[in-house]
C-alpha cells in the first residue's frame, strides 16, 4: 500500500491555465483579427443586451429614454471589459516605436 503522501506527491500537478481573454493565444501572441472580433462582440453584446433591458422597463414605466441609455451603458460596458480582458492594448509588432509613441529618436544633426 502507498502512504498518503505518495499518492499526494503522485496526484499533484502544475496548475492549469484558464484560457483566457478570447481572441488571445496563451504564448502572449495577440490574435489580431480574433482579438477584434472579440471586442466587436462584447461591445454589440453589451448593446443588445442593456437595449433589451432599457426596452423592458420602458414598457414597464410608459418613459421613452432607458432604452437609449441602456445602448450606451451597453457600449461603455463591452469597452470596459475588452479593455479589463487586454484586449485593446496597443502593441507594436515591430518591436519599434509608432507614429503614436511621440516624436521620432533621431539625432540632431
């Protein structure tokens, strides 16, 4: 028979990865086109999602507006979290700095 701490030290394993945000590979690689399909949705989710709710207490109190602030809610939403998710993180491919990064490093000649 085997001890206790055998089939412990047996069964112990390197702990599982989540998959992660979608539209991200787990070897850090952004997918791209994924990466943005993933956040079109979430932010079109959001919008479906809190437009439906909007609409429903609409009906429910006679006003006309949740509806609309239920899509902005939505859209801010579906940032927030492709945002919280690292999804739109700005990352040069290229390894250098971007037209977005400031004035070039060139030396003053």
């Amino acid at each position: 028979m085997t001890s206790r701490e055998d089939r412990e030290k047996n069964t112990r394993k390197t702990p599982r990865t989540t998959g992660g945000a979608p539209g991200v590979s787990q070897d850090g690689n952004d997918g791209g086109y994924n990466a943005g399909i993933a956040v079109f949705s979430y932010i079109v989710g959001g919008i479906i999602v809190w437009s439906l709710i909007g609409w429903g207490l609409d009906n429910l109190w006679g006003t006309r507006w949740i509806v609309l602030a239920g899509a902005l809610l939505g859209a801010a939403g579906g940032f927030y979290l492709s945002h919280m998710h690292g999804l739109t993180s700005h990352r040069n491919s290229a390894g250098g700095d971007g037209a977005a990064g400031g004035p070039s490093k060139d030396a003053e000649q």
